[in-house]
C-alpha cells in the first residue's frame, strides 16, 4: 500500500507541475516600460566600430521597431523601410559566435543591451518549467525549421519582447512580452503601430 501512495503522490506531483508550467502562475508579471526608461538605454553596435549609442537615436526621427529576441520579424523589413522606420535586433549579449550566427536570420542592425533596458524594467524569467512547456516546444520546432538554433552559451532563460516606438516624443506604440520562450507578435499588429508614427519633419 505504501508504494502505490508513493507512486500516487510523485504522479499527482508531476500532474500539478506539468499544470503550472503550461500556465502564467509562476511567470513573473510584465511591467509596462516607459519611454524615458528605454531611451536612457546605453545601446552597443555589433559592427565594426562597436560605438555605443543611447537607445533614443534609435527612433528619434523616424520612430523604430525594436526588437529583443524575435527573429521572425525580419520577414517585414521591406515593408517597413517602405514606412520610412528601422528594424533593429537588441540582444542581451553577444557571447562567442552568437551574434554572427544569428546575423543570417535578422536583416537589420543589431545592438548589445548590456544592462537589459529592453528586457525590463522587471526582468521576467522562464526557468527549467518551461522546457514541460507545450508552447515553448511548439516555437522551438518552428524556429529550428527556420534554420535558426540559437546557441547553449549565456543567459537564456529571460525573456524578451518587441517595441513600437513613434518619433520624438510620441512614445510606445506597441510592447509585446514574450508570455514563454519564442512567443511571438504578430505582423499584422506591428504593421498597424507603425502606420501610426509620425515622423519628426
């Protein structure tokens, strides 16, 4: 009998994990950045020159998509250079060949955010429980379809997301939180707050 309730009670366990891992219960809630605070940002260029700017120059003039940690947007650089508004990738940190492997599926400047402006102002993390995530697995298998692996090395376990963000002082026109790993905006969505900006003549 002992064994049957101990065998009951790992089972009912793994049932209540399972459970709370594929809800929001345990995942820390966004809180909404303000413009001030990612404009503060102190942005590294992966290029050549590995300047480093303050975020505002970013969309200053023309307003910008900013994007931490959503590759798929790539598909809509045409349309929004067609806009007159920039795509640009911030990445938490660029750790061995990361950076240049991730070049190939983003067309756009990409930018190192050492102090995760971009994934604040409170840092939300999806630990070990989202790998019992159906939907983290779901966005993995169509992000490894895509070519894209990422890589085992560094931080991998917060979570991005992706701005709107108009001219001047016009402020955020869209924040998208990753809700588990690779949660991604839609398109449509990022189109509509760029048909929005106004830019600074």
């Amino acid at each position: 009998m002992g064994m049957w309730s101990l065998g009951l009670g790992t089972l009912g366990v793994a049932i209540v994990g399972i459970f709370l891992a594929n809800t929001d219960l345990c995942l820390t809630k966004a809180a909404q950045a303000s413009l001030e605070y990612l404009e503060d940002a102190d942005l590294r260029s992966t290029g050549n020159d590995e300047n480093t700017i303050k975020a505002k120059a970013l969309w200053e003039k023309t307003g910008a998509v900013v994007m931490a940690e959503a590759s798929e947007l790539s598909s809509l650089k045409t349309q929004l250079e067609d806009l007159g508004v920039p795509l640009v990738a911030v990445v938490k940190e660029n750790i061995g060949t990361e950076i240049q492997d991730f070049r190939p599926h983003f067309a756009g400047d990409i930018y190192v955010d050492e102090k995760h402006h971009f994934y604040g102002p409170l840092q939300r993390k999806m630990g070990g429980l989202g790998f019992i995530r159906l939907g983290v697995w779901q966005n993995f298998m169509r992000a490894w379809k895509a070519g894209y692996q990422g890589n085992m090395l560094g931080e991998g376990f917060v979570l991005g997301g992706v701005f709107v963000i108009g001219a001047g002082n016009q402020g955020i026109l869209l924040e998208h939180r990753e809700e588990e790993f690779g949660n991604k905006v839609e398109n449509e969505d990022v189109l509509q707050a760029v048909k929005r900006i106004v830019p600074v003549q």
